[in-house]
C-alpha cells in the first residue's frame, strides 16, 4: 500500500466538499477500492471515508410504501432490516460475498461501482428502483451506463436507494465459487402494471433488463412462458468460468426459478 490520506466527514455536504478537491476518491465499504489499491490499479492522493455520516444509513418505509435504504446500509443491515420489508432484496443481501464482507461493503458502494457481477445492481434496476444522490434523483434506466459505468458525475454520492415494493420477487444467483460474484443472476419482480427482469453477470454490457421475459411473463407469471424464448450469446461475457452460449443458457434457467420461487 501507498502513502494517502484518509478524510472522516460526518455529514454529506462536508463529504462533498472533501471530494471536489482534486485526485480525491470516495470510500464506501471499501470491498472493491481498497484490492484495487494495494494492486496499484488506482493511486487517489486522498480517501473520503463514508462511514461516519448517519445520514447515509438506516432502513426506512415511506409512506407510499417504498423501502428507503440509506447509501451506507451495510449488507448485513439489509438483509436483517428488510426482512419483514422486502424479502427478495433481503434475501439477495445475505447471499453477498462472505460474512466479512456483508459487515463491511454497503449497498451504495456496490451500485456505484457497478461491477458488472454485482448482485444489487440486479435488484436496483429488477425493481425499478431509484437512485438518490446529494444534487438529484435518477431512475434505475437511467443509472446504469454499462461495466462499471454509471449516470454519476464526478463527486456525486449517492445517498439513498428507494425500492417500490413489488407483489412478488425473488432473486436467483448462480454463484462462482472462488469470489462469491453471480456467474449469472437474475432479479425477477412482479408489479401490478407488469414484470421486470434483470440480469447481472452475464453481459458485456453489464446489468441488463431481458425485455422479451418481461413481456412473455407480464402475460403468464409462470416459469413456462419462458418456454419459447432464448437469449443471444452474442454480447455475453466468454471467460474461464463459462462460454457465451453457457451464460446465455443459464440467463434462461436462472429466471426460470427466479419466476417458480417468487410464485
């Protein structure tokens, strides 16, 4: 590791103003920045910690019935506090990484990294969920910009996550084994005016919505309207954990259950 400074704001305006200054770099959980610094990857001249503003944590319901997540809600406090709120996300939340990771990485820090394995991402746009920064307010399609790319401007955090509850949604992760990132997720959410579908893991591009699925299960909210469909492997992530056709495979079996869980 090299030389840096650490600044501890407590409240999001002196958060802001730490990181217009120049080369600084904000530090959430720190589950992805800090890898990426010991390998030299990223070289900030100073860190802009969020742990210590309470306005960025906590769990809440509004009064339209949406679940309200402060940015820097760790994993562990989601999966315990949206339990009874948003069972779906609660569950994806316990399956994040380890135990040491969902004690420390929060949910803003993995939705503005956008890790094109990440399972919030699915979750955030799954759910049609919005993005709540310090300037302004930004759909979930609107988000998401491809791998590890999103709608932020430089020194914009996000400070809340708000979740439209959905009548029924499960999220199924087919895990790889090593870092506990989803070789394919999928976030599946059924509405009163229609389905949303969201993958994560599979793509080039990143999270997506499989606009074919929505529609296929808007009709018919069963795992055999998917029956006729398939997924391109075209734009599909080839490494040594899978082949295109192979993610593309299990984007289908993946909803599949997503859909027969949550129904």
């Amino acid at each position: 590791m090299y030389e840096f400074e650490i600044k501890r704001p407590t409240t999001i305006a002196d958060a802001v103003k730490a990181l217009s200054e120049e080369d600084a770099q904000a530090l959430a959980g720190g589950q992805t920045l800090i890898p990426t610094l010991k390998a030299r990857l990223a070289m900030p001249s100073a860190l802009v910690s969020l742990t210590d503003i309470p306005e960025l944590k906590g769990v809440c319901q509004a009064d339209d019935g949406a679940v309200c997540i402060g940015a820097g809600t760790t994993h562990a406090a989601v999966k315990a506090e949206c339990a009874s709120l948003y069972p779906a996300l609660s569950e994806l939340a316990s399956h994040v990484g380890c135990p040491a990771v969902r004690n420390r990485g929060t949910i803003g820090g993995s939705v503005a990294n956008n890790d094109p394995s990440a399972c919030y991402p699915a979750a955030v746009l799954g759910s049609g969920a919005t993005v709540i920064t310090n300037t302004r307010e930004i759909a979930a399609d609107d988000f998401f910009d491809g791998m590890f790319a999103t709608a932020l401007d430089e020194g914009e955090i996000i400070t809340e996550l708000r979740f439209p509850v959905p009548e029924k949604a499960n999220y199924q992760k087919f895990v790889q084994p090593a870092s506990r990132f989803a070789l394919v997720g999928v976030f599946v959410a059924k509405y009163a005016d229609g389905v949303r579908v969201a993958v994560t893991g599979a793509s080039e591009d990143g999270v997506y919505r499989w606009s074919e699925a929505e529609e296929a299960l808007s009709s018919n909210f069963s795992a055999d309207a998917l029956g006729g469909l398939s997924v391109e492997p075209d734009d599909m992530i080839a490494d040594l954990h899978g082949s295109k056709d192979y993610r593309a495979h299990l984007v289908k079996v993946m909803t599949g259950r997503a859909v027969k869980a949550a129904g």
